[in-house]
C-alpha cells in the first residue's frame, strides 16, 4: 500500500501537489462556459468543475477560484447575469484545452481557439456552435467557499440545445453517444465506454 | 436541433427530469463515502457529487441533499466530523449501486452490500477494503445553497491510500489503471479510456 498523509500532501513541490490532489475525486465533467461583456466582447473558458446542483429547478453548479487575478469569465457572468455551458466532445479537446491561456481581454477564445460562436433567440452569451449538448444559463447567487476564497456559482438552466436526439428511454441523455468526454487531473482528457445502467434500489429490493 | 426551454423542463415528469438534467454536467465522479456514528454503527453510500475544490489545502467537497429524510452519512458526518471517500473501480459497480438503497439505520450498507470495512491508525470511519483510491477527510465546513436547500460539504485530505502506485510522472494519478469508474445520469456506470494529456498552455504558447 502506498501512503501519504496531510503533511505529505502539503510538502509536496507545487505542480506535482496541484496534479495529484486534482485526480483525488476522480472523473470531472469537461465543459466550455461562455460568455459576452457589456461592451460586446465574447470569452470562452474549459471548466472540469461543472456539477449537477438540482433538478426542480434544474440548476447547475461550477467553482470559480478566487478573482486574484483577471477572470473575464466571472467578470462577464457578474456584469451579465447570463452563460452558456457547452459540453467537450472528443474532436474539441485541443482547442477547448487551448481556451486556458492567459489571453488578453481584448482577444476572444472563440477566434484564437477556433470555435464558433452561436446565438439562440435573444439569449446574449455565445454558444459553441460545435458542440453537442449545451445550456443557457442564468445565474441564481454566487456562494461563497470560506476555506479557500473560492465560489460556488450557481445557475439555473433557460435553454438545452442538442445537435442531435440524445435522449435515453429513461429521459437521461446518452454521453457516449455525443462523446462528451471526461477530464482528470488538470489536464487528462478521456473518452468512456457504457458498462452498465444500475436499476432504482427499491426499498422491496433490500435484501435484508 | 432539439430544443427544450425552462417551462419544458419543470413541465417534464419527475423520473425523465430528474434523469434528463442529472445528465447535463457530463461525467461525474463515482466514490462510496464511509462513516462510523458516535455509538459504531457504520454507513456506507454512494455519491456522484464528489468534486475537487483546491489543493492547498487540499479540499474536495460533495453534495448533500436536503436532511427531509434521515440521511445517515450526514449525521455520521455532522456528529464526527469524519469520514471517508473510496473511489469506485469497474468490479464494484453492483455492490457500490446497492448502498442507495434506504437501508434502516441498524444495518450497515458494508455488509447488507458486500464491502470489507477497513481501518486505518486512530481514523474512526471506515474506509472501503476492496478501493483502490480512499481518503480519510476531515470535515471543513458545511455551505447551504439556498437556491435549493442542499449542503455542500468540505472535507480536508487527512490520509490519502494507494492500493498501488498509480502516480504519473507529472504527480496526478492514473485513474485508467485504477479502473476509476465515471457515472452520468443518476444510473449510468462508464470506464474510461485515456485520449491525451494536454500541456500546460503558457503565455509564449498563445498564438494570437
């Protein structure tokens, strides 16, 4: 058995700490969110932190670290109100990858990674038009992580846009169908196979 | 392109909503979390919502729905202040599935669904035998969301145990040789297969 306990998590050199402590709660989702300034300007940002929050209403959930340095992503959703999340599927990884250089305000990850932006009805914020399952959504509160300054951005859901019919029987969509795909890590991007779909555990179904 | 607005969404039938939006984020982490109440009785449940939230100090938070029911993890975690998370490998998928189950509080989902408790120095909750991939947690804070009543819980990394060395050159574990497993939806069990890692995108690297 390997070993390693808080204090060896802590003295640990700060890249092979970060890389190690990102693989700890195993597969993330993989996630585009952009946005649009006030003044027009579009950003397009890769998230591994998007989380299922609720389903009445339908929310979502993404962590935002903390606004240290510029974060035109959180800016944009402040100023706003408004996002798109777009999930990664395996043709994108590349250039959703690329989205998490430091480029200046004035440079669109949309044109500098090669995206293209889409608008639906009145919604502000792009969509990536490349992709196959994404939301538009409006934010809900911004909760605040004490222990490390980070936040829980909270959003509900206002438009699911599909490129195709993804729909399982069961009202779930098929991921690997739209190959979305999954991260971990900071940086390691995978695609997945179905093994299986567990049935509801009914409380006649305990075998006690 | 398939479309739904919010009013389709709320206006769904709760199974396919609850299916349908559970499947939004992508690929969630799958782990099973161990607790001990104060009077020894052990607990043991399976969770989707396990997400990294920072590596200095290294915290990983999950989600707790509303306490409207008995909710025996909670309680363990509230009244200890401890607990464990254990990644779900592809041969646990059934048993790991099982712990849903709204088991009475005097049974522990260890044995009624097959896992070995493990124990490790003076750490009171359990951790899974048969994981690979299992941290002792300390309990950080609990964050209400008031959009939907949930909790999120952050835990602090105490022990961390490697039934082998899965660590990459790069400090990050390999999830794929643990044989990791990822869910979508409420139901849906995935392993993975690794695609590429992509490099850290430095500034010189922008091409603008």
């Amino acid at each position: 058995m390997h070993y390693l306990n808080k204090d060896d998590l802590q003295a640990m050199e700060r890249l092979p700490r970060v890389n190690l402590i990102n693989s700890l709660s195993g597969y993330k989702s993989a996630n585009l969110i952009g946005t649009k300034s006030n003044d027009g300007k579009t950003n397009l940002a890769v998230f591994s932190s998007v989380i299922h929050l609720g389903s009445s209403p339908a929310l979502l959930g993404f962590i935002m670290r903390p606004p240290v340095v510029p974060r035109h992503t959180y800016d944009n959703i402040s100023a706003t109100k408004l996002y798109t999340i777009n999930h990664i599927h395996t043709e994108q990884i590349a250039n959703a990858h690329q989205t998490s250089g430091k480029y200046p305000e004035d440079i669109s990850e949309f044109s500098a990674c090669d995206f293209k932006e889409e608008y639906f009805e009145d919604f502000a914020p792009p969509f990536v038009s490349e992709s196959r399952i994404k939301m538009g959504m409006r934010l809900v509160e911004e909760i605040p992580i004490p222990s490390n300054d980070c936040l829980l951005i909270v959003g509900e859901i206002q438009h699911l846009l599909l490129s195709d019919d993804y729909q399982k029987p069961n009202g779930s969509l098929d991921l690997n169908q739209a190959e979305t795909v999954a991260i971990s890590g900071l940086d390691s991007y995978h695609s997945t196979q179905h093994l299986r779909d567990m049935p509801y555990v009914s409380k006649k179904s305990l075998e006690l």
